[in-house]
C-alpha cells in the first residue's frame, strides 16, 4: 500500500467522528479567545489518535499544538474554531477545525515512513479583524519550527489561490458633553455628530481609493437617549487593501475623516487597535499547485478564475502566516450559492451533506498534499534550505 492509501484508509476509520466533531462545534459556536468547549473537544479527539497534544500554548488558553512524526519535514496545518457574533459559524470554521484535525491524523499514519512531522497548529480568534490568533502565535513562536502551513476554508466554490488581502480594524471613541438636547444644547458637545460628519467624508473620499480598497464599519453606541445630547460614541470599522503597504495608505485617509468629525464638533477622539493588521496572503504556488491535482483526484472541479472570484476579497491573519514562510489557504466549495459566506444562510449550509464531504476532501487533499512536500525531492530540499537559511542568516 502507497502512503496515499495508507493516509486515506487512516482518514476514513476516523471520518464518522470528524463530522460529528464538525457538527458539535457549529452547535456550541463560541467568540474568539473564548472557544473553551472547541479547544477542549479538538485536543480531546487528537490525543485519542494519538499525538501529543499541548494546549494553552503561547500564554493563550484556546490555542493548541498536537504534534506527531519524527520527520525532517515539519508540516504545520491550521485549525481555526471561532464564530461570528450573531450569526454563529457563517464563515464555516467549524469545517476548517475538522479538516484540519482529520488531515493531521491522516498525514501521521505515514508519517515516519515519508519524512514527515505534523503538527495540527489551534489559532483561536481568526475573525478578531486585528492581532489574530495567528498573528499572536507568529510573534511568539509557534511557526518557528515549520517548513509549510496550510488550511482550507469553506466558500461557495473552490479556488485554489483566492483574493486574500491586507485589513485593519479599530476601534474609534468620540467624547463629547451630555447636556438637555431641547432645553440647553448650546452647553453640549454632540460626539454622535462627529461620527456623521466622519462618515459623510469617508463616504466622499470612497471617490478618491483604489478599486481594490475597502472601508465599513458600524456604530456601537450611539448616544443613550434622544433627549440627551450624546456626550459618548464608539464604532468598529475595518479598511482593507491589497496589501499591507497599500493599508497604510488609505488607513491614514480614514483616520483623518475621524479627526475631521471631532475638529468640527469639538469632541475627543480616540482610536484604538489597528496596530497588528492582517496581510495580503501569498500562495506558494508549487504546494498550491501539489493540493488543486490531489482535490482533483477526489472530484473537486476549480472554476476558471474570472472577475467575481477576484473581486471576492476577503481577509485574515493566514496571510501573515504566509510572509512567514511557505502557506496555501484555498477554499472547498460547499454549495452554498446563492448564500455566501457571512450570512445566516452559510451558517445553515455548513452542517450539510456538501459541507461534510468538503471536510473529507480537503482533509485529504491537505494531507496528500504534505505527503508530495516530503516525498518530491524539489520541493522537500527548497522548504528545508529555505528554512535552514532563515536559521543561519
């Protein structure tokens, strides 16, 4: 039996309780660094497969690392487990979480007799918009020992090498003066007015930013009664470009249109986050490629890449993964569309009988992806040299 064999037969003894592990956490869908149940259930099912399974790592209590494999090749897979507020797991992570934990026993059947070590890598918070879990296990070491990281994410359709780009959210805080809005408002500071007055100029700078630019955000409070001049507002928005260095950019224009609400107005302003931001994703294509060929071989079908799978940008902290060192992050299909991805109805698609066969797929598309990177000698010396360069330099 071929080492494909050997994982796929591996996968498949444990695939009934992949799923049911998939549908377990999109039933208990829990808000990022809080994914206490999802962390315990994911470590729980990769230690009975016998990896050793150390959580609470990077002085982060929802993150993990299951380790297996003795090989030279160090193979990092990432799991991510948090929802969306509201609408629970709408970006299927619980898909993601699945995939990842059945790729990393699947790719450890075969793993010393390829060359291999797995980790399965549990990055809590994906959605926080700003210092993700992922961006927090970079600085602290996480990644340090591998050669490659991978995922797939759910979408309506699969794409091999989608539109990842650079996003930063913050928090902006106006202070005004409570004061009675009918009988004395000349002795108060409006700061829901400032936020007006932001957002009516960010909606005329939305004239001068690139196409590939994105700015939206919402108000989180904004005044506590109608007959009370607002003297507190606070909003979340996130702008997003195509790469880091066009972020800077266009963050800087937005932060003006807030400076410009509280200068007309005379409220404070505070801005609060946006220090650590996601960047743009860069497929290594070689992996990229090893990974389309073994979907393929299981059926998926990759739609020409045309202007709405360009257009289609989303963002997250893979993509700081991916300046790191050697990543994919394509999507699997679900047959979700006309829903997509953020909206209650993509929740409802990630239990179904297509989300389910996505996690088989890509849990072994991922995990015969790994076993290419260690067995084709180009790839396997290129990610070993490039990482032993990084060691020396």
């Amino acid at each position: 039996m071929d080492a494909k064999s050997g994982a796929q037969e591996r996968f498949t003894q444990a695939q009934d309780d992949l799923i049911t592990l998939s549908h377990r956490i999109h039933a208990h869908p829990e808000l990022g660094f809080e994914e206490e149940k999802a962390c315990a259930w994911i470590s729980e099912t990769l230690s009975n497969a016998g990896f050793s399974v150390e959580t609470g790592i990077c002085d982060m209590p929802t993150a993990f690392v299951a380790r297996a494999g003795s090989g030279p090749l160090h193979i990092a897979i990432c799991a991510e487990y948090d929802c969306l507020p509201g609408i629970g797991h709408a970006c299927g992570h619980n898909i993601i979480a699945a995939s990842a934990v059945g790729a990393g026993i699947a790719a450890a059947q075969v793993a010393d007799e390829v060359g291999l070590s797995v980790s399965v890598l549990g990055t809590p918070a994906e959605e926080a918009g700003n210092a993700g879990g992922k961006i927090l296990l970079l600085e602290r070491g996480a990644f340090t020992d591998a050669h490659a990281a991978m995922m797939v994410h759910p979408a309506p359709m699969d794409v091999v090498d989608p539109s990842i780009i650079a996003c930063s959210m913050f928090h902006v805080r106006y202070t005004g003066k409570a004061a009675h809005a009918s009988a004395f408002p000349e002795h108060g500071i409006n700061a829901a007015d400032a936020f007006t007055l932001a957002q009516t100029a960010i909606g005329l700078l939305r004239q001068h930013i690139r196409s590939t630019d994105r700015i939206h955000g919402i108000i989180t409070n904004g005044g506590d009664a109608p007959n009370i001049i607002p003297a507190h507002t606070e909003a979340k928005y996130i702008v997003r470009a195509k790469t880091l260095d066009e972020l800077d950019s266009i963050k800087e224009k937005v932060q003006r249109c807030f400076e410009a609400g509280a200068l007309a107005t005379g409220s404070t302003l505070e801005i609060v986050g946006g220090d650590k931001p996601y960047a743009e994703h860069r497929s290594d294509m070689e992996i990229a490629q090893f990974y389309q060929r073994n979907a393929e071989a299981l059926g998926r079908v990759f739609p020409e890449r045309g202007p709405a799978i360009e257009r289609a940008a989303g963002s997250t902290d893979m993509g700081n993964v991916s300046l790191a060192l050697p990543s994919i992050h394509p999507f699997i299909g679900i047959d979700s569309l006309p829903a997509v991805n953020h909206q209650p109805e993509f929740t409802a698609h990630c239990v179904t009988q297509a989300a389910d066969k996505a996690l088989i797929d890509g849990a072994l598309s991922m995990a015969w992806t790994a076993i290419d990177m260690a067995t084709d000698k180009q790839i396997r010396d290129r990610l070993i040299q490039r990482k032993a360069s990084e060691v020396t330099a």
